[in-house]
C-alpha cells in the first residue's frame, strides 16, 4: 500500500471515531468498517480477480478507498452507491483526493 493511501485510511479512520463518539444522530455517523474488514475485502478481490464491485451505503469513502486500491490491482471498477448527500460529498472528496477521480453518477441515488 502506497503511503499517501495509508495516511489518507488513517485520517478517515481518526475522523469516524471521532465522529461517531460525538454524533448520536445515526444518519451523521460515519459507521466506518474495521481495517481488518477492509483488508479481508482488499484480498477477495484480489483473490477472485473481481472485476466489478458494488458498494451499498459509501459513507465518507473509507471502506471505498480499500475496494478502489484492491480494482487496481485487477484492472477493475468499483460503484458504489449513497443516499445522503452529504456522506455523497465526502466520499467524492475522499476519491477525488486519493485517485484524482469523480464521477457523481457513480455516488448517489
């Protein structure tokens, strides 16, 4: 994993913890997966060579950030859906940081 990927996994890791400890509103939690998940999921990809991955629920792209790292390994693409517009908007910030891509289509329902 490239450096600028791990710090980017550990910023959005420190900014749901912190969001979730102080947001009791559910719909404002991040509600982030663990690292280990992210890493289990990173290797099925790998593993099964997926082409095409469907994520349901973005958040603020952290568990996006895994599938987009595993993709590139496969030549593949990842689509992952949000209906709030706000998470919608993080996540697209997260992507556009991290890979420099953003196409809204693929965010939001």
């Amino acid at each position: 994993m490239n450096p600028s990927l791990e710090n980017a996994l550990i910023e959005l890791e420190r900014f749901g913890k912190e969001n979730d400890s102080s947001v009791a509103d559910r719909p404002l939690r991040m509600l982030n997966i663990t690292r280990d998940t992210g890493q289990f999921l990173a290797l099925m990809i790998r593993a099964t060579s997926a082409q095409q991955v469907l994520e349901i629920e973005t958040s603020n792209g952290y568990s996006t950030l895994w599938l987009a790292d595993a993709v590139r390994a496969t030549g593949g693409r990842v689509t992952t859906l949000e209906r709030s517009e706000y998470k919608h908007n993080l996540a697209a910030r997260t992507c556009r940081n991290q890979y420099r891509f953003y196409q809204p289509w693929s965010y939001t329902i």
